[in-house]
C-alpha cells in the first residue's frame, strides 16, 4: 500500500496568514478612522453656548444662537468648523469682534462706565426728585414773611362795595 498526502483544508501557509491579518487590522484600522472622525465633532450646544455670547451684525440686538437669517446659520456653521479646528471659545469671539467689530460682542468695550453711568444717573435723579419734593412742601420764606408784615389786607373796590352789600342785607 502506498501512503498518499493530504493536505488538510484549515492549514494555513504563512502568505495566507498574513494576509488574513492585514485584512484583520485593515478592518479595525478603518473603524478606528470612521470613529474617530466623527468623535470631535461638535453638538449644537456647545455651538450655541458660544453663538450666545456674540450678537448678529445684520439684525439689531439679535444673539447669534436665535437668529433666523441665512448670515446667522452661515456663522454657526463657521463657529462650529473652528471648534472642529480646535480653536477655543476666546479665540472664536475674538475673531468674530476682528472680523464683524465690537458690536458683534455682547460685552459692552468699556464696562465700568457701562455700569457707573446709569447708576449715577438713577441716583441723581433720585436726589432732585427728593429735593424737589422737600420744597414744594415746605413753604418758601418768602410768603411766610409776607403774611406776618400785611396785617392789613390790600384793600380792592370791587371787594368793598359788595361787602357793604351784604352789611345792608342783613
């Protein structure tokens, strides 16, 4: 009897095997990359949280984040590519005060006068408003002088002739 060789099907040569382990980690390799690409991509938070801090410069008093114009979602969309960047939210807003001014900032240039101005300007009005008050009741020294000298009243002919009048009526 002669003894024949078989092969045996799930033996694997090296070529096959290194084949089948490139596929392997071509495979994760290409799950890693379409994972990681949409892992830095922004929520429409933390987009908002940013376009709320910034004013529409085409609509007066508008924030960003409720602004319904094209120029607005055009501008949302451009915060959230420079977050994709990397770009921090300093760096956004500073960009958008170059780019659009200080009126594209909710944060007034000047804080303190801001503030102080109106306060002051409340505070002072108050002050006159409380004055003003004070000597409207309180009689002025002027009249109250005047009644102590006339002692005698002004004397009007029209009010003597119907005082007599009435003297001879009763």
């Amino acid at each position: 009897m002669k003894a024949t060789y078989r092969a045996n099907p799930l033996r694997m040569t090296n070529y096959q095997f290194l084949l089948a382990a490139f596929f392997a980690l071509s495979l994760v390799f290409i799950n890693y990359l379409t994972a990681r690409a949409q892992e830095p991509t922004p929520t429409d938070d933390e987009v908002n949280r940013i376009a709320k801090k910034l004013y529409c410069p085409v609509c007066e008093n508008t924030p960003l984040d409720v602004c319904p114009t094209e120029a607005c979602r055009q501008w949302r969309e451009q915060i959230r590519e420079m977050l994709i960047e990397g770009k921090s939210e300093d760096e956004i807003i500073q960009y958008f005060i170059v780019t659009y001014g200080v009126r594209a900032s909710g944060d007034p240039p000047n804080k303190l006068a801001s503030y102080l101005v109106p306060a002051v300007a409340i505070l002072l009005g108050a002050f006159m408003l409380f004055r003003g008050f004070q000597l409207w009741m309180k009689p002025s020294t002027t009249e109250a002088g005047m009644e102590t000298k006339e002692a005698k009243p002004v004397k009007d002919d029209y009010i003597a002739k119907l005082e007599e009048e009435l003297k001879k009526r009763k």
